[in-house]
C-alpha cells in the first residue's frame, strides 16, 4: 500500500507542476477512493512545512508568505545533472552539495507558483565576496526550472568579461548535461542574438528552457525588451526568473518610483 501512496503522490506532484493548485486538487480526486486522497494531501502538507520551517539562510518575508513548495520530484532533471557536476569537481555529498541543497530550495521556496494565475514576487540574496554565490543561483535556476519556469534571465553586470564568464559556467553546469531542455538566445560572444521566430522560444511546442544572459547595458536590455515584445503573445504562459548577479551602479534601485517605472514596463514583456 505504501508503494502506491508513493506512486500516486509522485502522480500528484506532477499534477502541480501543470495545474494551479485548485485545479491540482480538483484532478487528485481521480487517483483513488477517499482515504487515499486524504493520505496523499497529508504527506504533501507534511512536506511543505518541513521546507517552511528551513533555518537557513535566515530570510524576511513580507506579508507572511506561505510556500507550497514541497521539494525534488523523481523526475527533476536539472538538480540532479548539477550535483552529479559537483560530485565529480570534488564536491561532498552531505556536506557542501547537502549545504547548497538545503539553502537552494528555501529559495525557491519563497518563489511564487509558476501555474499561479498570476505573481509578481521580488527578493534579495546578501552574500560575501567570493561565497559561491554564482553556484547558488545556478542551483536556484536549476529546481525553479524543474518545477516549472521557463525563461531565465541573468543581468550579468556591465562588462562583457563577466558576463562571458557568468555564461560559460551556466551553459556548462545546466544546458551540456540535457542539451535538449535548453534554449538560448544570447551568445558567448554576442550580447543579444536575434530570431525571426519567437513561437520557437516560446511557443508552447517548445518544452525547452530559455536562457538569456545580458550586460546592464542600455541598448542590450532595449534589444531584450523589444524582442519580448515581439513575442508578447506567447509570453502570457512563459513564467520568468530575472536575476540581478552584480550590485552596481547599472543596478535597479528598490526605490518607490524606481520599481513603478518597472511595472509599468511589464505589458511589453507580456507579464515580466
């Protein structure tokens, strides 16, 4: 009985990471009598209060946001191409990937639901100099991509240095270990490639990942936006994790009016 409450839970997880939750539980009801159901809803709430009540990294959280994330799914591809990278670069397994392990999914816990109608959910990572912090955002981008997001977006800082550098170790530590579920749409040694057809990013034909890595350059970032407002029609169901890698001074400010501007910006990148 236990290995079918498993079997059938997996099946539930799955069931999340398509459906937004009404619908998921709405569809649970499919997998079996009552008390199964209830055994089912009950390891699930089991799971999200033991990522919920996580110590580490210690995080303030606005409004009291309650996670529903319930941690890795067998069938998560991403996460664990990336500690197998790990393991073979010297990385132990119960204490340094255990470590990023832990650290990543509190993370990506206090993300918004990609199959929410809609989320707009901003946070902030302090971290010291050299402390890893590149490979702890690669492991976030690594889970947020198995549950569910589908373009990431690395402002890489202002130089083509850094972001040539940022690229290489992301290209190497996510997209070569699946080739087939990831996309790009900048080059190592171009800051913006163009394509005539967003439906083969976007479309949802198009199962992969979409990677974009960019300088805090003014008529890079236009580039970027004109082209996401070229594919705004495909954009409504593309849930996207922008992440700032470099605080300076081609930094957005978190002031008031700063982050309306920004807002404002969103019909063009259909929801960003």
């Amino acid at each position: 009985m236990d290995d079918l409450i498993d079997d059938q839970y997996d099946v539930f997880r799955s069931i999340l990471d398509k459906y937004a939750p009404v619908e998921a539980v709405t569809k649970l009801s499919l997998l079996g009598p009552e008390d199964v159901i209830k055994r089912i809803l009950k390891r699930y709430e089991a799971d999200t209060v033991r990522i919920h009540e996580l110590q580490e990294p210690r995080a303030v959280v606005i409004d009291n946001y309650e996670t529903r994330f319930a941690g890795l799914h067998p069938d998560d591809k991403l996460w664990p191409a990336l500690t197998e990278i790990l393991r073979g670069q010297g990385w132990s397994q119960n204490l340094a990937i255990g470590s990023l392990g832990t650290s990543s999914t509190r993370i990506v816990s206090l993300l918004s639901r990609p199959r929410e109608r809609s989320f707009s959910t901003r946070g902030l990572v302090v971290g010291y100099m050299q402390s890893c912090k590149t490979i702890n955002f690669t492991a976030v981008i690594a889970k947020a991509a198995d549950r569910g997001y589908k373009l990431f977006i690395v402002l890489a800082g202002i130089h083509s240095g850094l972001r040539r550098k940022i690229q290489a170790r992301l290209i190497q530590q996510l997209i070569e270990p699946n080739p087939s579920m990831g996309s790009q749409i900048t080059d190592l040694d171009v800051d913006f490639r163009s394509t005539a057809n967003p439906a083969s990013f976007f479309g949802k034909s198009n199962k992969t990942h979409v990677l974009c890595f960019v300088k805090k350059n003014a008529p890079v970032l236009r580039k970027i936006f004109a082209r996401l407002g070229d594919a705004q029609d495909y954009l409504a169901d593309c849930h996207a994790l922008i992440i700032d890698d470099e605080v300076d001074q081609a930094t957005v400010t978190a002031s008031r009016d700063n982050l309306h501007k920004l807002d404002r910006r969103r019909p063009l990148a259909g929801g960003l």
